[in-house]
C-alpha cells in the first residue's frame, strides 16, 4: 500500500468513496443527511489544491486509491483569550472503499496521517464521528483516540 496526496485523477474514486461514507450518515440519520454528493468536481479540485486542506490517499500497487483523509489545518491566535495556540490537524473526513475493508487500509491511513501531523509540527489530531456510526467509533479508540467534547442535541419536531 502506498500513501500519497490525492490529485484530480482520483476525482472518480473520491467522489465514489465520498458516496459510500455519505450513504452510512443517510442510513443512521435520514433527518439530517440526504442522499447527496458532497462537492463537486470543481469544489474537489479546489480542495486539491489548498495546501490547508490535504487530501491523503491510500493506494494499492496499480495507484487505484483504496482510502482516502480529508484533513483541514486549524490554529487558534496568539491573541485568543481562551485558547492556547496551538495548531490542530483535523480530519473532516475518512473513508476506506467498502471493497477493501478489512484489510488495515484505515489504520494503516490513519498512522500515515498521524506521522505526517507529527512531522508538520501539529499539537493534535482531531476528528467528529457521529454516534449513529458505531462502526466508525470503534475503530477509532483502536487506534489510540479518545473523545475530547461531545456534541448533544435535542429534536423539537417529529
């Protein structure tokens, strides 16, 4: 397996992967996620080209991407009155081909991405899992995670 920035050529398999990680939301919350593409072409390739926002990908031996890491750099003033300033690399996004499951492609990204934070000089990795994906929480305290907030609602209409 090889780890890469993803380039417009994986714009088909992002899209695919984005599908599949998008249709687990629809399924655990229909009131809140549609069956919808969550950027196109041209808002992924602007993505792709924002060194703030990398993209990893996992790929195998012929370069087909296998996963990919939609990440977003974060940092806080020097002047905020609350926080201390430190820069965080967050992972908006993290799916593994449902075909390639199974087979450590998300654990093996995850460290990737976590070497890499490291050697970018990041403080932490963050991440939002939506508690409707059981699956998704699991995996990430196997890898070392553990819950820093928690976000809470109450729905007002039926």
């Amino acid at each position: 397996m090889n780890f890469r920035r993803a380039n417009e050529k994986d714009i088909p398999q992002i899209h695919e992967l984005l599908r599949q990680v998008n249709l687990v939301h629809h399924i655990g919350r229909p009131d809140l996620f549609k069956k919808a593409n969550k950027y196109t072409d041209e808002e992924i390739a602007g993505i792709l080209k924002d060194d703030t926002r990398p993209i990893f990908a996992a790929a195998d031996d012929t370069d087909t991407m296998l996963g990919y890491a939609f990440c977003v750099h974060q940092e806080h003033p020097e002047d905020d009155n609350l926080l201390t300033p430190i820069k965080t690399l967050y992972i908006d996004d993290l799916c593994v081909d449902e075909n390639a499951r199974g087979q450590h492609v998300g654990k093996s990204l995850y460290e990737y991405v976590i070497n890499w934070a490291k050697e970018q000089g990041y403080y932490n990795v963050t991440l939002n899992v939506w508690t409707c994906n059981e699956s998704a929480m699991k995996f990430y305290e196997s890898v070392g995670m553990t819950p820093y907030k928690i976000g809470m609602e109450q729905i007002l209409s039926e």
